[in-house]
C-alpha cells in the first residue's frame, strides 16, 4: 500500500440550494452535523452533472440556475472515517476534492429509494443553517471545510438578498 500522500482524492460535490422563501436545502443530521446534498463524482461525469445527480437521488429537489461557487481539497485525518464506507475510501483516497455548487430549488420530485435519501425535514431557514454551522464543534482536520462551507452560505445571504438577524 503506498503512503496516504501518494492516494488520490475522491472527487465528490456538495451543494447549497435555496428555495423562493430563502430556506436551503439541508437536514440536521441528528448527530451534531448538517447534511447537505452531494456525493461521489463518478469517473467521466462533470461535476455539474454529479451534484445535479445526487441532489434528485438523496433529496427528490429538482434544480435550476447552478452556480460552481469553488473547490477545496480537504486531506482526510486518522479518525476521519465513522462508517464501514468510509473506512474502506479511506484505505484508497487521502481525502476529498470538493467541488461546490449553489442553484435553485424548482421543486420535490418524488423520491426513489436510494441508499443515502433523505427522509423527513429538508428545508432551513439559512441563517439558522449558518448559526447551526458556526456553533457546531469541528476539529482542525475540518477547519478548512468549515471555513468554505460558511464562506459558501454566507454568500448567499448577500447574493440572494436573504434577510438575516
């Protein structure tokens, strides 16, 4: 097995979709963090196609006027990986390049049983998701992703004209 600097990273995508009322698309997991939607790109799919993909299969949300807001490569660190998938990607990849998007909701088509849907609560109001992001504790292996994901929602406040408190 070669040493984790020379693994690649998984390309995966994350998005952050707001529907007409300024709610984004996001679940509070239950166990201290927020989903968002997005997942692996798969080999030969464009990054705009992938988060499009993973939006509909985990969330049912149809999207419209996507916007790629960024990349970050996050390495992944020792206790990274809380599930049996992530320990086996762990074993391959050395961490994630992320690529970020942000659109529109147009609407919830019905949802497929998939593995990684979401059931229940979809929509937050995105101040609250921002304020749920600023509070929860991270370690400095995810300080960098934090940074991004509240650079990302933040922007949106200011280009959506989203009203915060």
């Amino acid at each position: 097995m070669p040493p984790r600097s020379e693994l690649l990273f998984r390309n995966t995508c994350e998005g952050y979709f707001l529907d007409q009322k300024g709610h984004i698309l996001c679940q509070d997991s239950g166990k201290g963090y927020l989903l968002f939607p997005g997942g692996g790109i798969e080999p030969g799919e464009p990054a705009e196609k992938a988060i499009l993909r993973e939006t509909l299969e985990e969330t049912g949300a149809v999207v419209t006027n996507l916007v790629f807001l960024g990349m970050l490569k996050v390495r992944w660190g020792p206790t990274w990986a809380k599930t049996e998938k992530q320990r086996q990607r762990y074993q391959y990849y050395q961490g994630d390049e992320l690529h970020f998007f942000t659109g529109t909701i147009v609407y919830f088509d019905t949802l497929q049983s998939e593995e990684d849907s979401w059931g229940g609560q979809k929509l937050m109001p995105l101040q609250e998701a921002i304020t749920f992001l600023e509070r929860q504790p991270h370690t400095p292996e995810e300080q960098a992703y934090r940074e991004a994901q509240l650079q990302y929602l933040k922007s949106l406040v200011k280009r959506n004209g989203v009203w915060t408190n």
